[in-house]
C-alpha cells in the first residue's frame, strides 16, 4: 500500500531545521509544515515540490526558501516534528504510571494504536500531529536510528525501575533499554502491521511479560 511517506525519512543528518524563534516565525513554520503534511498524504513526497508547497500555505516562494533551503530540509523538519510531537504524547500518558511494567505497557499500546488508529480516533491523530504513516515509516524502515531514539527515551524510566528496586541493582542500564527499544518496536510493528484487527492492549501484555518480567528475572529477581 502507498502512502505517500515511502521516501519521507532521510538518513541522520540529512538536512538542518530551520531555528526561527519569534512567535511570527513559528507561525509560518507551522504553516509551512501543515501544508508540506497535506501534500506528501495527497501526492507522495516524490512528487512534492517546493511552489506546491508555497501555494498550499499561501505564501511566497521566497518566503518558503527563507525557513527552509531546499526540499531535504523541509521535509527532514517534518519528520523531526512528526517524532518529536509522538515522544511528547508517549511522555505525557509514561510520567503518571508507577512501574516499568505500565509504562512499558502503556508505551507499546501508543505505538499500536498510532499504526493503526481506530476510525473515531483518525480526527484526534491529524490534531495532535502524530501521523500514523509517517510513524509507520520511521519506526518500520530506519530500524538502527528508530531503536537508538527509542532506547535513548526508554533509559531514565529504566534507571528509575532500578533504582526503586523493580529490576536487578547489576542490571546493565544501556543494555536494558536497548533491549527493551527492540522487543518494543519488533512486537507492535510486526504484531499491528501484519495483523491490523489485533487489538494493542493483548501486544502490550507479552510485552511485559517477556520484556520488563525478562529483566526482573523468577519471581522478581535471581
């Protein structure tokens, strides 16, 4: 299936973001990316162009070149605000759970259901900037910066599960969240992308048990 983003996610370091700070300035970069977003789920990014873009935000071609420099630059601003903006709601529904175990859970279930969103919830992920075919990509096809990104998130819930004594004191902090990135994205991409009707929550349960239950080891430790 086509979906537009198939050449959205260029290798790491491809590409500088603009960094515009005035409020005036944000706008526009707003704009310019809503438009850039519309446009790649419409035609493809092989067939965007830079006017195109310019004339879905209402501006200028000059003004559009001024934020951003060429069409790697503007559609590597994408996906980082695309990423950002997924982490951000992963934050915002880990901070209030206690043990790694719900986070990690919790985690999962977001991934899952950004893949493949309900219907009733389709309105709710074009608001909050999580598109389910963008995150498709960059978590299914750039595996090595995906798992990086993702165990780098994962570390300090990690260190924290530690440190209350939920996992192993010798536990090996980098090492955990790396396996936990991979068990994470391997079960939700893999489980939700070739089962679509699979419900997140059942994902999420071998999750925990195989992953966060994996590293407390029988019975809550050796």
């Amino acid at each position: 299936m086509t979906t537009g983003f198939e050449d959205l996610w260029p290798a790491p370091g491809r590409g500088v973001t603009s960094t515009r700070t005035t409020e005036t300035d944000k706008a526009t970069e707003d704009r310019l990316l809503e438009a850039t977003d519309r446009l790649v789920r419409q035609v493809g990014v092989r067939r965007l162009s830079m006017s195109e873009v310019a004339r879905a935000a209402g501006v200028a071609r000059g003004t559009l070149y001024r934020y951003y420099e060429s069409r790697d630059v503007l559609l590597e601003a994408l996906r980082r605000r695309t990423t950002e903006w997924f982490f951000d709601e992963v934050t915002e529904a880990l901070t209030p759970l206690p043990t790694l175990s719900e986070q990690v859970g919790a985690f999962s279930e977001i991934i899952a259901r950004t893949i493949n969103p309900p219907r009733d919830q389709m309105p709710n992920h074009a608001r909050s900037g999580t598109n389910p075919a963008a995150m498709i990509h960059i978590l299914g096809t750039h595996g090595t910066e995906a798992v990086e990104r993702t165990a780098s998130f994962i570390l300090p819930y990690v260190e924290s599960a530690r440190e209350r004594g939920e996992i192993p004191q010798h536990t090996d902090i980098t090492g955990a969240s790396a396996w936990l990135a991979r068990i994470l994205l391997s079960f939700t991409i893999f489980q939700v992308s070739s089962n679509p009707d699979d419900d997140a929550q059942p994902v999420s349960e071998l999750i925990v048990r195989y992953a966060v239950e994996g590293l407390a080891g029988p019975r809550g430790g050796r």
